[in-house]
C-alpha cells in the first residue's frame, strides 16, 4: 500500500539541489531531559484539558491573566527550605541579572497585585495556566516541566474564599468524569500547627521552616522529621505534641485537643459547613497532617487525592495572607490553588476517562485536474469565510490517495473540482459517510 504521500511509503519529499552542498549537523531530535514535545495528538489532550480549566474558571466568574515564564530570582527565594528553592531553574543573565524560570505562578501573580495597586478593584479573581519549571536532577527521571492551572481570589479574608475554589475544582473534576469515589481533598489549616506551636512558645518566626519539614512526613523517615524539628530550633516535646496533634483525622478531636476558642478550629468548621452548602461534603476530609511545601501558606490547606492512594497529589492549594505583604504589598488577605496538567492525566489513564479526541476537518476540495488547482483554492476559500474547515489538495494527487486522506482527517464533505462541471460554474459535493453525490452551485456552497 501507499503512503499518504503517493509513493512506496518512503518520503518523496523535494529534490535536493546536487549543486548546493551544506555542512550538516546533525542534532538530537529529541526535546531536553525533563522536558515534552506536543505532537497532534499529546496537544489534543492538552488543548482540552487547558479549554476544562479556562471554562471551570469562566464559570467562577475568574478572569484570566498570564506573567513572563522568566522572572527575577527574588521572587522565589525564601528561607524556609523548600524544595521549591533547592530545584530553581536560575541562572545570570547577560545583563548580569539573577532570574529564574518560574517554579510556580503565585509569586508572579502577587507581584502583578502589587504593581496594579489601588487600579484594580478587590475582591480580585484571577485564574492563569502557566509552564512552571524545576531543575532536578534527572537521577530521579522526573519531568523538569509542567503546566499549571491556578485560581486565585485576593482580597477576601473569609474561608468562603477557600470554599469556592475548593468548588471550583469539583466542578472541574465532575466536568471530566472524576468522582468522590476516584478523589477527595485532604483539608487542614496550618493555625492547628501555630496554635501548638504557641502553646510551647516556638518563636514565629521558625514557622515557615517548620512547616516544610512537616510537609516530609512521609517522605523521609519520621526520625529525620524529629531531628530536623530540634535543629530548628523545636524543643522536644513540643516535638512530640506536634507530631500526636498531626495524627488527628477529625475535627471533633482536633476541638479536644485544641479547643474551640482558637481560629484554626472555628475556620475549619465553617470551611465543613459551607461545604455542606455547596453540596461538596462527600468530597473532602479533615487531616491534620496536611501542611503542603509552601512556606508562604498561613491558614486552611487542601490538596486533592487519588483514593486509590498510587498518584501523588493531584492538586493543592490554601490561603497565604502575608505574601503580598513580604513583597511590600498592601496587607492584603489571598488564597488559591495550583492544578498540575501530569497527574490528572495519569488518573484519568487510569480510570479510563481520557477523551476520544481526533482531527476533524468538516471538507477535503480537491482538483480533478491541475489546471483547476486555483479554481479549488477559490472554492476552499469561499467555504472558510462561512467558517468551515477546509483541507484543501494542494499537488495532484491519485483519488485513491484524496479518499485516503479524507479517512484520516475524519473529513464529512469532499469536494471535487472538475472542469465540466466548474465550466457550469457547478462543484461536485460527495458526502463520505453516506457515499451520497450532488453538484452544487459555487455560489450555494455551505
Ligand atoms: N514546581 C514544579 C515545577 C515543575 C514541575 Br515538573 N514540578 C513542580
């Protein structure tokens, strides 16, 4: 059989001119370690991952916004050793500045708050789908690349702030085919760690720090967490209280332990209670040993979860009011999440709920003779002002070769161009699924 391109499935391809002889390099085809090519059908998916994500935030009233891929270095360095920091994509430009390629979309998103000042009227609803990069080592063969969905409302102190984009991504999930049964969000607040933190007098200021060695539990082994506890400066048995209050899976006992007059208990009942409202409760679950690796978060954290428990965390998410602030932005009250394109896939692999998509282009024009090759390209035209997709035969080709390509590029109409019927002013119309055949005036085309 032929190739689409008419000849024993080899490349015809152009003849090279004898007379100019070029140096060839020959390069690695493939894109860099860590990184990924979208070819049709990988861009396919993505396109209509992207396209659930931008009409789950059109639906929550968000509006889009997007920042450089490059950014300064300072927006990402913070103290607290994250793995964040440890795998920044940084380097110095030639104009000897640090910068990076943006790890994550939030900083980015607080600065832009912050340059846009008094101009812009709270409360803010921002949404951006944004490559975010790492350098890891590639001893652990991860990617180094990966595109993330954020939502993120600035300016609303209250949890019900946390409650919408927590219901934001349901409705994403449930758009997809994704059920409670196949995920839930893990929801804790990290005023539970502040909290006993207090009680055991550990300066404030070891919270970030604190909070990223809490996020390893399960990591790395639970006696490395202790270690690195005490270095920071976490007596012992505050330690220990730390490590009991983190084991807690229900806000009842949390309310025990911690009592009711505290912030961390209050929010997250009314985080419960508003869920109810929302009609999400089935969705998500108290655990008080989420903290996520962020150091910037300061209030309720979430992160959605495969319930089969092999996926790391699909998303994640939470409240961080002091970030603008550390900027030397207003004081003002912010959450959001990030939602990686990977492991939704993986899940949806794995559910068997990726979507059938292929090319659809509506007609094939062909012309049944080369001198008839402008007539077609009139008729192609033509057809896409009215708004349909045209795949027009641009060489002469075997019919055999135009009904092959028609199959492939799922095409409902193919038009012929031939010239008894083009001298008509007439075009034949074969509609592929049927076999059914008519002349149409070029003029009646649609
Ligand atoms: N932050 C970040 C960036 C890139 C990838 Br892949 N994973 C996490």
């Amino acid at each position: 059989s032929t190739g689409e391109n008419g000849s024993g499935g080899g490349r015809s391809g152009a003849l090279s001119s004898p007379a100019i002889t070029e140096e060839v390099q020959k390069i690695d085809v493939n894109p860099p370690k860590g990184t990924r090519d979208f070819p049709p059908e990988e861009m396919r998916l993505r396109t209509w991952l992207f396209r659930n994500f931008r009409e789950v935030s059109r639906l929550f009233g968000f509006e889009e916004v997007d920042f450089p891929v490059l950014e300064s270095e300072a927006l990402f360095i913070r103290k607290a050793g994250e793995e964040i920091r440890d795998q920044l994509y940084c380097f110095e430009d030639r104009g000897n500045r640090r910068v990076a390629l943006r790890p994550e979309l939030t900083p980015s998103l607080a600065r832009l708050v912050i340059q846009k000042g008094k101009s812009v009227s709270l409360p803010l609803k921002w949404f951006a789908v944004g490559q975010c990069w790492r350098y890891e080592r590639m001893t652990r063969g991860r990617r180094r690349e990966h595109y993330q969905w954020n939502m993120d409302i600035i300016g609303v102190p209250e949890v019900m702030a946390e409650a919408e984009l927590i219901s934001s991504i349901v409705t994403f999930f449930k758009r997809i085919g994704i059920t409670a049964s196949d995920v839930g969000f893990k929801v804790s607040s990290r005023k539970v760690l502040q909290e006993v933190l207090r009680c055991y007098s550990v300066p404030e200021s070891l919270f970030g720090k604190v909070c990223i060695i809490i996020d390893k539990i399960g990591k790395i082994p639970m006696d490395d967490i202790k270690k690195d506890l005490m270095s920071a400066g976490v007596s012992e048995e505050a330690v220990e209280e730390l490590l009991q209050v983190l084991s807690i899976k229900s806000l009842t006992k949390l309310e025990e332990i911690l009592g009711g007059a505290g912030e961390a208990v209050a929010e997250l009942k009314k985080l419960f209670s508003l869920a109810e409202k929302f009609g999400y409760s089935e969705w998500i679950e108290f655990d008080a040993s989420i903290v996520r690796g962020l150091a910037y978060y300061t209030g309720i954290v979430f992160e959605g979860f495969d319930r089969e428990g092999k996926l790391r965390a699909i998303c994640g998410g939470g409240r961080y009011d002091r970030l603008l602030s550390t900027f030397g932005g207003d004081d003002l009250p912010a959450c959001g999440f990030g939602f990686g394109d990977a492991v939704i896939v993986e899940l949806l692999k794995d559910r068997g709920l990726l979507p059938e998509l292929s090319l659809q282009v509506e007609n094939i024009v062909c012309a049944l003779d080369v001198n008839l090759q402008g007539a077609a390209a009139r008729v192609a035209s033509i057809l896409r002002e009215k708004s349909q997709s045209v795949e027009l035969v641009l060489e002469s080709k075997p019919l055999k070769w135009v009904f092959k390509r028609a199959a492939r590029i799922n095409a409902h109409k193919l038009i012929l161009v031939g010239s008894s019927e083009w001298q008509r002013g007439m075009v034949v119309v074969k509609i592929l699924s049927s076999g059914e055949q008519y002349e149409v005036k070029l003029d009646e085309l649609e």
